[in-house]
C-alpha cells in the first residue's frame, strides 16, 4: 500500500490496511514523512499495528544530505511540470511531476513483491502501476476524491492539467477503483466507463462512547468541527458570521486542528471586520490521536461540515466528518453540497443542513436547537 504522505494523513489507508490484515493477508506499507509533527502520530499507528512491515522516507532532518535530495527533488518536479505544460507527457514527466520522490517510492515499491499494490492519493498511482508491471501483478487505486477537480474546475489551471493527465494515463491500467462517495464514483465512471467502481464511504469501526449523549440546557451550545489543518477554505467563515448573528445566546465554537501564525490571524481579522460586541467564545484544540477523536468529539452537541463547494470535487465528497460527528453521538449541521445535502436527504434524522455562504440560515437552525433542546437531544440520540 503506498501513499505519498503520511499515515496520518491518510486514515482510508489505515482502515485499509487494517481490514486486510484482519482477513490474513500481509501488508507493507511504502510512505513519506514531510511535516514535523505527524511523525509522532504515524509511530503510534505503527505500534498499534506490528504486523505491518514498512518504508518511510523522513524528509524533515536537516542533515545536509536530506536537505540537499528535498532541493534535487523539488527542481525534477518543477521541472517535470514545466514540461508537462509545454506539451510533454512522458510516463518521467508525469510520476515526477505529481510525486517529488517517486523514484524512492517506486524502488522500494517494485523492490516489494506482492500480490497487489493499492495506491491511496493521486500522486502514489503511478508507483503502484509500475510495481505492478515490474512484478507481474495487479493494482489499484483508492480516489477519496475527485482528483482533477479537487483545486479548481478550470481546464488551464496547472493543477488540473497535471492531474487529469495522470488520471488519463494510470486509471486505465488499473485492476480495479474504490471511491469514497456515490457522486465521486458517478463522476469517475462517466469518465472511465469501463471501470467497475465501488463506493466505500469514510466510515471507520464503531467506538462505543461513554455514555448515551446527554444535551445540558444550562450549558452553552457547543459547535465542534476538526481537520489536520484549520484553514479558512472550508466554511468557518459561515459559521463565524452566524455566531455574530447570535451574540445574545450563549454558544462555543470548538476547532480541532493544527494552526498556523497566518491562519490565526486570518481568523483575528474577520473575527474583527464582524465587529463582535463581545469576544466570541472561540476554543482551539491540538490535534489528538485517530483512535481519541471520536470519544474526543462527544463531549459537544453539534457537528459542523462546513464544505463551500468551491470545486467539483468539494462539492461531491461526503466528509469524514460526518461519519465521525454520528459515531461520537453530534447533531450534524452541514452545507448543501450535492453529497451532504443527498446524505442528509436520506438520513433526516440525523441532522439538519443548510445554504452554504447563508450564515442567517444558519444561525436560524442554531437557534432553533438552542430553544428547542429536546430537538438537540433526540437528534443526537439518532446519530
């Protein structure tokens, strides 16, 4: 199995893995490590897992050595792109183009003999299609997204070039394609018809919570949401705007996730420009283990997804979050992406959804579950 990031990261790799261990087959690992502090995280899932055996590059040492290969790798991948864009698409250009160090994971991949490779991210596809040739096997590649179409939708955008060309190239040499949403894997299939696609949604094993989630009217309303990363891409700026809009009612907004200098002053000024009466009850977490994060996030009452939809594939993948806010016991509060808003559709119960960049609706449906606890209650024993 192999990722070019970390295992962290990727936690449809780890479930994965996971499940194939259980059902006895043998698993190794290939992946990259490039951000400091999910190292730490990627040793626990290791240790959790001693069946696996692995390879990892650490590209965080600043030996000369590291450093010097990152600032090779990093001029053949500009390079590569470069010529990509020009017009030449070579199987070189492509894998290096898309992977910085495809030819370690590559080595190490066909130096592997296995029965299947499975590439988990774009940029680890092209490995296992030549693993897979160098040893006589089959492949194949899970798309937890729509990968042509997950920065923008313009056909001259850089990214989207790169992408749709190593999706033309290595889809069609696969053995078979996973998907991680019903409307990903309708867009995958108009694409490659002849490809069987399975739908497996980000649903990860049951973890039984403490207690049956109990809704305290005497406590502020407590909004969660959570990503590796708190950015300012997905949503917050709905959500922030809506607690403007509710200043007189006792609500706290939780982010779970890593945050930069930047993103935190981001925050300060649109905090700032809403002209706040009161300092908002804004909580930040550090980011916890895959394994806490679900008895982690019970302590709150609603889950927010919070996806814009500012591309295709935004608009089709069904979040993680989701799964995770109905297995801690939260209400989910989700924007009207064409795969939530589906989801939601099927599942009432479960939670409410609204007009993505309508704070006032929003705030509405806050509000609502603020006087009406007994709502909050019965949707949260639904989930």
């Amino acid at each position: 199995m192999i990722t070019p990031g970390h295992l962290a990261s990727n936690p449809r790799l780890v479930k994965e893995a996971q499940a194939l261990t259980a059902a006895g087959y043998q698993v190794h690992l290939i992946f990259t490590q490039y951000v400091c502090y999910l190292i730490d995280f990627d040793s626990v899932i290791l240790k959790k897992n001693p069946a696996w055996t692995f390879d990892c590059l650490n590209r965080t040492t600043k030996s000369i050595g590291t450093q010097s290969r990152n600032y090779a790798a990093a001029a053949i991948q500009k390079l590569c792109l470069m010529l990509l864009l020009q017009g030449k698409n070579s199987d070189y250009v492509l894998s290096h183009a898309i992977n910085r160090f495809f030819g370690w994971q590559c080595k190490k991949a066909a130096a592997t003999k296995a029965d299947l490779y499975i590439a988990h991210n774009l940029a680890a596809l092209p490995v296992a299609v030549f693993a897979a040739k160098k040893n006589n096997s089959k492949c194949g590649f899970d798309a937890e997204d729509f990968h042509r179409n997950e920065v923008s939708d313009d056909p001259e955008n850089e990214d989207v070039i790169l992408k749709t060309s190593i999706e033309n190239q290595y889809i069609p040499q696969i053995s078979y394609l996973t998907s991680s949403s019903l409307q990903i894997t309708n867009l995958y299939h108009a694409l490659f018809p002849a490809k069987k696609i399975d739908t497996i949604r980000n649903v990860f094993p049951a973890v039984k919570t403490a207690q049956l989630p109990f809704t305290q009217t005497d406590q502020p309303l407590k909004l969660f949401w959570f990503s590796q990363s708190i950015g300012l891409n997905r949503g917050l700026q709905d959500v922030l705007a809506a607690i403007k809009l509710l200043e007189n009612e006792a609500v706290e907004l939780h982010l779970l996730g890593f945050l930069t200098d930047e993103t935190s002053k981001n925050l300060l000024r649109i905090i700032a420009d809403l002209k706040f009466k009161r300092k908002p009850a804004i909580l930040f977490h550090q980011p916890v283990y895959a394994d806490q994060l679900i008895n982690f996030a019970a302590q709150f009452d609603i889950g927010l997804a919070l996806e814009p939809a500012f591309c295709l594939n935004n608009d089709a993948a069904l979040s993680n979050k989701i799964f995770t806010y109905l297995q801690a016991g939260l209400a989910v509060l989700a924007t009207d992406t064409t795969a939530q808003k589906q989801f939601l559709a099927e599942n009432p119960a479960l939670g409410f959804c609204y007009e993505k960049g309508n704070p006032a609706q929003l705030a509405a449906i806050l509000k609502q579950l603020i006087d009406d606890p007994a709502l909050l209650q019965k949707t949260r024993q639904k989930a």
